[in-house]
C-alpha cells in the first residue's frame, strides 16, 4: 500500500476513534434532538446560515466516515430547517458525504481488491459497467441496505464517480423527503423506527425494484422497435439459417441438428470456409513442407547428407491442396447433409429478421426462419497504397494457386500470417523481407516470446525490418519496388511478389445487414449472448472478432446456436476467460491468459517462473533445444495466470495449462503429475518445479535441516 493511501487510512481510522473515545454520537440521538429542538430553532432563527454550514459540515462528516447517525441528521433537518431547506441541505450533504465515503474506499482498497479478486469480480465488473447506474438506484431506493455499506462496496467497482454520485443524489431523495417530513413532526415520534412502516417498507422496495423492471420493459420495446415495419412470418421453414459455412457456421449448423433443430446452411463459395480452404490447413501444410526442406539442408551436422535439396514449387503447391482435399470430407455438403442439415450452395442476403433469399445459379428463393446466424467471416485487409494497383499482389486468399516460388518475396505485416508465410517461403528457398511497421513483430505476443523468434526468423535468412512503414508501390525498368519509411528515411525494397497480410477485415457489407439496421462497425455488434441489435439475428467468428481463431470461431458457434434456438428459455453469456492462440512458425509460440506487458498494462501483481527448453532432455535429443516455457502466476501461490511458450511443439505443450487454468488447476498439480520421460511436456513439469523452489518454505526448511542434523548425531 502506497504512503498516501495509508496516511489517509490511518486519518479515516483516527477521526473514527476519536468520535467514539469523546463519545460524540450520544448527540446524534432523538431524545437529544428533541431534547435540544427549541434551543436549536432559536439558533436557526438567529443564525440561519451558520446553522445551515455547520448541519452540512456534521452530515458530511459523519456520512464520510461511515458514522451512525444519519437518520436522526436527517429528521433533524426536516425539524430545524423545515421541509424544504431540509430537503435540499439534507439531500445534498448525504450525497457528498458518501461520495467521500465511496471516494475513499476507491483510493485505498480498488486496485488491492482488484488485483486478489480481479478474475472473480470480472462478471460483477462487466455487470457495474454494463448496468450499474440501475442497480445503485435499487440500493438507494431500498431502506433494507445500509448505506455506509454500499458507498465503501461500490467504491471498489468501475462505476464512474459522476454517475455514482448523481445516481445517489436522485436515489436518496425519496427515503430523505420521508424522513424530513417525519421531522417536521418531530414530537409524535417516540424512535427512529416509528418513521417507516413496514407498509412504506415494502413501498420502497417495490420503487427499488422499479428500475430493474423499468430496464426489463425498455429492453422488450427495443427488440419489439427493431421488428418494426416487418411482418412476421406465421409458420417458419426453418427454426435457424446459418450464413457462411466456415468454422463458425459448421459448428453453429451441427449443434442446431444436434439438438433436431430444422437448421439450413448456405455457402456461397467453398464448404470449410478460410480455414480450410485459404487459412489454417494450407498454411500448416506449407509450413510443414518448408520445415522438411529446411531440415534436409540442415541435418548434415547430423551426419545425414542430404546434398542439393531441391523444391520442385508445383508439387509442394500440390501437396498443399491434397492436403485440403484429405481434411475436405470433415466440411463437406454430403457430412452435413448425413447430419440432418439442409445445404444451400448459394449467395445469402437477408431481406427481413425472418427472411433469407438464396441466389444459385442466377434463381432466387426466399426461406423464412425463426433465428439468423451470421457467420461470413473476414477478408485479407488490403489498404490503399499508392501504386498498388498496377501490382499483381498476393494476400492469404490468392497465394495458394500460385505456381511458381517468388525469388524475391516481400511480405507486408509481422502478424501471425504474415511471419508463418514469411518462414515457409524462405525456407523453401525464395529471399523473403519482412516489412513490420511497429518495432517488433507478433505485436500481441509476450516482448520476449517476440524476441526470440525473431532471432530465429534471422537466423533462417529472413531480411527483418522492423519499424518501417510501408508508403507506396512504384514499378522502375520493370521491377516492383516497395518504399517504406524508416527513422524518417525513405527505403527502396526491390521484390518479386509482394504479399499483404496487414489483418483481416470482417464481411459485414453487402448481404442486407446495412438494409436491416444491423449495428456494425468494423465487426458486427453483438452483446454477451452474441445477439445483433435483432434479438432473433445472432453472429459468430471472425464477423464478431475480438479473437480471429478457427478454435474462437466454434467457441463462439456453441453459444449463439444455443443462445438463438433457446432464447429465452435458457441463455448462455460467452465466455472468454481461457483463450490460447498459436503461431506455427519454427519455434513456435504458444500463449494463454496474460502476457507479462498485459498483466503490468492492468496493474496486476504477478510473479514469473521460466524454464529453459535448452535444458530439457527430448529437445536436445531431438535437436531442437530451443525456446522457454515462461508462466505468470499469483505472487506466493501456484494459480496461473498466463503461460508463454516459444519451443518445439509449443502449441501442444499449452495445452496443459489451458486445461489447468479452464479449471483451476494450479502449478503444485502439474508438478504432482507424472510426465513420460523423454517427452517435451516435461518442460511443463520442470517449471512447475522451479516455482516450486523458489517458492519453497524457507524456514520450515530450516527447522528440518535441525531435524536431520539432530537424527545425525
Ligand atoms: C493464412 C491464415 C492462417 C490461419 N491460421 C490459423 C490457425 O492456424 N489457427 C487458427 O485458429 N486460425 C487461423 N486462421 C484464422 C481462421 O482461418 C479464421 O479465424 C476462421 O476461418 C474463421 O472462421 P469463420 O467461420 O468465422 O469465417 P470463414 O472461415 O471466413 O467462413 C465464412 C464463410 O462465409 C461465406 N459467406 C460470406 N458471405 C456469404 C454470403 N452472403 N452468402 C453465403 N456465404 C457467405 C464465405 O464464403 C466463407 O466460406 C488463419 C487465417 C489465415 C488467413
């Protein structure tokens, strides 16, 4: 705990002693008050503006520091000021003293409470910035909280100091005007208690809950607005339609058939979507292919020549696409079909919350359906360099009917795609640069992970420039040349073939959305349920984002089909909390959870344990002792909160501790469980036993050291 906030504890704490040890709440009684009502009339009608400061100042103080009190202050004022300046000053000096109140618990507690149960209070954080105004207005309108408590409880949440302090402000004028006109009368009261009946008890709690249903009500009539002008089907074709038939679309079709669902799947192109097709499966084929050129050249160390390796382009090309013709069957129309799904090969585009027309062969039907499930996916993000035009560029949608290797290939962005390409290519013999505008690559990833593929990418012949940003295209004597800016510099990079891969970029136009109203920005809108602002039309994949995986795609799929055919039967909020991602370069690089700059971005206190792949038996027997198992835990305890790996097989390695921190799994029973020997996962268990030194008990262990040299002697 910082200096200042201690200072101020231990300030909050003196004044609240002292206020015991002086005794000074037996003024804040009722038998004082009445006791004291005349002469305190008499002083309000004599000095009306020093008794109006000195009651603010009291019920400042004694609402900042949580004292008892308040209600007497407040019956005091309807006594002493009357109803209207009552109000007012009573109302206005409740609202600053628990703001103070609030203030303080958010300066000395937030950031400590946070930190120790930040992953715990990540639902009730979303629901406060979500809601939160609604909710304070609950507990301001119910007499059944007590308000010291929800001051010091909703300083430590994210709600804004601004709504919290007018929320509480309209919220307490309803409980104070009842209590200052108690006041006004105040001789019929005998206790505080005699203010409220249980009949304006329940009075109160009915206004309390009012909000929330007021939300409840509110929220009806926006799903009944975004239906309007749309007539609604009587009987539906179908109970869902899915669009795309990509990761997200398969999974969100199976799980509708799944569950007997009368479910159609429309796919205006290829069955499989990216993935398949342009994305994961041939880039992993690609890769593996440049991985077994790159170890034939390399393995004479091994004693294994393998002179003039040579990479005949075609066929590697041709192994890519056999590849995908091996995996094509798990997609195809006939698996759904068997499955119980309909297929439509065809363009989709909505035409109403219930309607999708089908254009095949230049015919076009329309089908009505209860649920929509947009799930088009994204495209390579191509901006606009001058020059581009006149070149016949490459992006991950093209490259795989390319036939001949570039000699000279650019490859524009340091991303994922762009530097498993980048490897691939230059393994199989092109001279690729890669051109990153930032000052390192795999911008997401842990510093360090960066660094040491980086020098891994260098050390394959990779021409690496980091932090130059590309400006334009020019074609000079019939060569292409890229210019990028450098330090303020202009550079010429010469190439052969340039290939983009600068993110991708979500297909949300085009198909009837922007008809509809369906909110969109760069990715489709969508709340926790993965429900557009149409409560019948949902998304799912790379449309929706924030995580453009193939394994987030069908992640995702499960909540929303289940979401649009139950909804509101049962709903289920999606849940991001264990995401891992991989990057299948050689070495690859593996992350779940924090990354050590995200973990310092959130103010989060971590401890770092790492292991060093080039220690372990399997890597070096395999040759391939390279790369560490970096994992962030709790300080002092073994609960993990983010993993980094760079290493052979990093991605399988990850797995592990996907399934430990999905389920609570800590450091202590990984290094309790039994690996195989000699296999790379032991990498797994070796830093579980580094954490476990230095996290070991000093001093138990040096009263067993007395034990066994007592045994000794
Ligand atoms: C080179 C590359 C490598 C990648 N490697 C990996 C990896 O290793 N691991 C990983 O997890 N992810 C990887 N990805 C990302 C992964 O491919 C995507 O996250 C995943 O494919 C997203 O699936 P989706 O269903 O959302 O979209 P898509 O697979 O793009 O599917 C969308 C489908 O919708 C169809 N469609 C669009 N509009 C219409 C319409 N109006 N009517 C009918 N059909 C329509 C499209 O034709 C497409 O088939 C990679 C991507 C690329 C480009």
């Amino acid at each position: 705990m910082s200096l200042k906030k201690l200072l101020l504890l231990l300030v909050i704490i003196a004044l609240f002693i002292s206020v015991f040890a002086f005794d000074l709440t037996q003024y804040l009684s009722l038998d004082v008050l009445k006791e004291k009502q005349q002469q305190l009339n008499q002083l309000f009608a004599a000095h009306p503006f020093k008794v109006f400061a000195i009651y603010f100042a009291i019920y400042v103080i004694s609402t900042a520091l949580s004292l008892p009190g308040a209600t007497v202050l407040t019956l005091g004022a309807g006594a002493i000021l009357g109803f209207g300046w009552g109000l007012l000053l009573a109302s206005f000096a409740a609202s600053v003293g628990a703001f103070l109140s609030f203030l303080s618990a958010r300066f000395i507690l937030r950031d400590w409470v946070q930190a120790k149960f930040g992953e715990r209070l990540d639902a009730i954080n979303r629901g406060i910035e979500r809601d939160g105004a609604f909710y304070l207005l609950s507990l301001r309108l119910v007499p059944l909280f007590p308000f010291f408590v929800i001051n010091l409880v909703m300083g430590l949440t994210p709600i804004k100091a601004w709504t919290y302090y007018w929320v509480s402000q309209v919220g307490m004028l309803l409980g104070a005007a009842v209590y200052i006109n108690a006041g006004t009368q105040l001789a019929q009261i005998s206790s505080p208690g005699d203010v409220v009946s249980a009949d304006l008890i329940g009075a109160f709690v009915l206004l309390g809950i009012m909000p929330i249903i007021a939300k409840f009500i509110l929220s009806i009539v926006k799903r009944r607005k975004a239906f309007k002008g749309y007539q609604k089907p009587k009987l539906f074709d179908n109970n869902m339609v899915v669009i795309g038939a990509g990761s997200a679309g398969l999974v969100s079709a199976y799980i509708a058939a799944a569950v007997k669902a009368k479910v159609t799947l429309i796919e205006r192109d290829k069955m499989g979507g990216d993935c398949l097709n342009t994305g994961c499966v041939p880039s992993k084929a690609l890769l593996h292919v440049a991985n077994v050129a790159h170890q034939a050249r390399q393995s004479e160390h091994l004693g294994v020549k393998a002179d003039n390796v040579q990479v005949d382009f075609k066929q590697v090309m041709q192994q890519v696409q056999d590849v995908i013709g091996k995996i094509e069957p798990h997609d195809s129309v006939e698996r759904y079909e068997q499955l119980g799904v309909n297929v439509e090969l065809g363009e989709a585009r909505i035409v109403s919350p219930w309607e999708v027309e089908i254009t095949q062969n230049g015919e076009t039907k329309t089908i009505t359906t209860r649920a929509i499930m947009v799930a088009t996916g994204a495209r390579p993000l191509v901006p606009e360099f001058e020059g581009l035009g006149n070149i016949d560029y490459l992006t991950s949608d093209n490259l795989w009917s390319l036939q001949e290797l570039p000699e000279r290939l650019v490859v524009l962005g340091g991303g994922p795609i762009g530097c498993e390409l980048s490897q691939a290519f230059q393994r199989l013999g092109s001279q690729v640069t890669l051109v990153e505008m930032a000052n390192r690559i795999l911008g997401p990833e842990d510093q360090d992970s960066a660094e040491l593929l980086t020098k891994q990418l260098q050390n394959d012949g990779i021409d690496l420039r980091t932090g130059h940003k590309a400006k334009r295209f020019e074609q000079r004597d019939g060569e292409n040349i890229l210019v990028a800016e450098h330090n303020g510099k202009e550079q010429q990079i010469p190439f052969d073939r340039v290939l983009i891969a600068l993110g991708r970029q979500a297909n949300v136009s085009g198909f009837g959305l922007e008809e509809l109203g369906v909110e969109a920005d760069r990715t489709i809108n969508t709340n926790e349920l993965l429900q557009t602002n149409y409560p019948n039309i949902y998304a799912c994949g790379d449309v929706v984002g924030p995580y453009q995986f193939t394994h987030v795609a069908s992640h995702q799929a499960w909540y929303a089909a289940v979401n649009a055919l139950f909804d509101p039967l049962k709903t289920f909020r999606v849940d991001y909390s264990v995401i891992p991602w991989v990057t299948y370069t050689s070495p690859q690089v593996a992350n779940v959870g924090l990354t050590e700059q995200q973990a310092q971005q959130q103010n989060k206190a971590y401890e770092v344990t790492t292991y060093d792949i080039g220690e372990l038996d399997r890597a070096i027997a395999d040759d391939n002792a390279y790369g560490r198992v970096k994992v962030l835990t709790v300080p002092g305890k073994d609960k993990i909160l983010g993993v980094n790996i760079v290493g052979p097989s990093a991605g399988e390695l990850l797995a592990e501790y996907v399934l430990a921190m999905k389920h609570g799994i800590g450091l202590n029973k990984i290094l309790g469980t039994i690996h195989s020997y000699p296999t790379l996962a032991e990498a797994n268990k070796y830093v579980a036993g580094e954490w476990k030194r230095a996290n070991a008990p000093q001093s138990l262990l040096n009263w067993v050291e007395k034990f066994h040299r007592w045994r000794r002697s």
